[in-house]
C-alpha cells in the first residue's frame, strides 16, 4: 500500500512539512525524528516526487554534470559509469535527480552561470580537475555548492573534495615491484595535466629516487588511458634496446592493451614482464574471478561516486559550512600478473 505526505503525516501525528524535511536531511530535525519518518515511509512505500519535493523546499532536487565536448567521450567510459552509478544511489536515497549537460569547452563558464541564474540545479559534482582547475574558483564566486572528485595542485582556496591517495598507491606498487628486483619500470599514465595523473607519476618517481634508481624518461608514456594507447607503447618499449621488464598502468582498460601486446610479443605476463595497474574494480571491467588477473592498486570507483554525492548533498543541505575533504586509500591486491624480474635484466 502507497500513500501521500498527507497520509504519512496522519499516521506519524507530524506536520507535513515537519515529515518532509525529515525526509530531506534537515539538521534542524532530531535523528530519532528523521529515523521514524524514514521507516514510516519504507512501510507505506511513501516516494516523494522530485517536483513535489522541490516545491516544499524551495529546490530543484537536481544535480548537475557537465559534460565539456572535449571529454563527453568519458561518458562511455566504465569508470564514469561506475562513478555516476554509485552517485545515483545516493541521488535516491535523498530524493535527487541528475542533469548531464554537454557544453562546447569555451562555454563551459556561461553553463555554470546558467545552470545558477535558472536555479536548474542545487549543486554540480566536477570530474577530471586538471592541475590549475580554472572551474573551482568560479563555483566559489558563484556560490554554486559544488564537491570534486579529485584534486587540484595549484588551487589554494578552499574547496570540498573527494580523492583516492595517488601518489601513496603508485609509490607502494613501485616499491613493491623493486623488492622483486624489477629495474627497468615503466608507466603509462593518464594525461598528466589532470592531477591525479601528475600525482600518480610523482609517487612512481618518487620510489624510483628513494631505492636509488635512475628515472629513465623513455619508459615514461602518458596519453589518454584507452586499450589501443597501452598496446601501442607497451608495443614499442618491448622492442627497445634495454626494454622494461615491469609496466604501471593507470587504468585497467590500458593494462588490457598492454596484456595484448605483451602476448603478441611471445611473452607471458607474470614472468616475463610484471604488470600492475590501477581502477581494477569495476561493475562491468572484472579483474578475474577467485584469483585476479592483475596485481592492482584497488579503490572502489562506485563508492566514491557515492561518497562524493553524499558529501555534495550535505553541501546543499548546510551551505554554511567549511568545506569537506575524504582521502581514500587504495588496496594493494595480488594478482598473477606480477613475479621476480626476470634473471640477468
């Protein structure tokens, strides 16, 4: 059986609005309120609307996205769809809908101001913060809540934001790799002006310097992270002189592209070249089964989508806060595409 927020309101003996901003998270209402309400309308099926709710509280019950043209090919992407995956958990839970909005990447800025000047939207998560993020100081001076998903270097302001710890999990898996005698690593990163792919090198390089090693800039690849990018360069360092006998992928979707090449050369990844790679636990993208197929650097896309959509939502819900912050730390998992350096290299 379903009712409305009238009926809900009858059978709890609580106003209307009292039962609707305890469904919405206010903090002006008591925890033990907000429990009973919530179990009250798990119990009867209440499912308040996006537009009701919006007319009760003065929002639009919507979060925004958007796309720039130079990245809408990320939407097709399984880390994305695992990100917004979990982020429409948490979207439900609270009553909130998503906008994804394409924009040419020069108008990026007047899509802001609109998505403000329309009250379209109650806050917008940003994905992807390049090193000198230009978009955080203008969510800032728009008043516009707003979390993101990584990081900015350059940026001193404040801002909230949720990140895994790249450099830390790129150090561990490099060092881990050298205590199997591995000298000759290479990385092939994402775009390094997108920060996590800056830190992601910064903690390679680091591990390198600490045991001792020179770096060696031709085993360093960075592009866009797809399968044909890490074939093509895991491809081309095999027929070096002096080629790596380990390989760091930033994504698992490279890391398949350098599995391929790696075969094609008459190779077994494992004995021959080690790899490990980064965001392995994806919905869509296993890393095997009972044993995984990669040693990885393990953290939940999916849980920081949902992470981050929590932490954006609290934003709305209190905007005069101080601005929040969430480090994830990644796992290092063992799998069977890592061994000892092969003998004499």
């Amino acid at each position: 059986m379903s009712i409305n927020l009238k009926k809900l309101s009858e059978e709890l003996g609580l106003s209307q609005t009292t039962v609707s901003r305890a469904l919405n998270g206010y903090p002006e209402v008591k925890e033990a309120t907000r429990l009973r309400v919530q179990q009250a309308a798990d119990k009867f099926g209440y499912r308040p609307n996006s537009r009701a709710k919006g007319l009760a509280t003065g929002r639009a019950m919507m979060i925004g996205h958007v796309i720039p043209s130079s990245t809408q090919h990320e939407m097709v992407n399984p880390v994305f769809g695992d990100f917004v995956g979990g982020a429409s958990e948490a979207y439900a839970r609270y009553g909130y809908d998503m906008m994804f909005t394409r924009v040419q990447d020069d108008t990026e800025e007047s899509a802001y101001r609109e998505l403000l000047a329309k009250r379209a939207v109650d806050g917008v998560i940003l994905q992807g913060p390049s090193v000198n993020d230009p978009r955080i100081h203008l969510l800032n001076e728009l008043g516009l809540p707003f979390v993101v998903h990584g990081r900015s270097t350059g940026v001193t302001e404040g801002y909230s934001w949720v990140d895994v710890n790249n450099k830390r999990s790129f150090e561990r898996a490099t060092e881990f790799l050298i205590d199997l005698g591995h000298r000759r690593i290479a990385l092939i990163n994402g775009l390094e002006q997108m920060d996590f792919a800056q830190r992601r090198r910064d903690g390679y390089l680091s591990a390198l310097k600490a045991r001792g090693i020179d770096v060696d800039p031709s085993l360093m690849r960075a592009d866009e992270m797809t399968e044909v990018f890490g074939h093509h360069q895991t491809r081309d360092m095999l027929r070096m002189e002096k080629p790596p006998t380990a390989i760091l992928a930033s994504s698992m979707i490279s890391a398949i592209g350098v599995r391929r090449a790696i075969e094609e050369a008459g190779l077994t990844m494992g004995r021959d070249i080690s790899v490990i790679t980064h965001d392995d636990d994806l919905s869509y993208l296993k890393n095997g089964q009972d044993v995984p197929i990669f040693t990885a650097t393990r953290s939940s896309v999916r849980k920081a989508g949902e992470i981050v959509a929590e932490m954006l939502i609290e934003r709305i819900h209190n905007p005069g806060q101080a601005p929040l912050s969430r480090m994830l730390e990644a796992e290092l998992v063992l799998g069977r595409s890592t061994g000892p350096a092969p003998q004499g290299k």
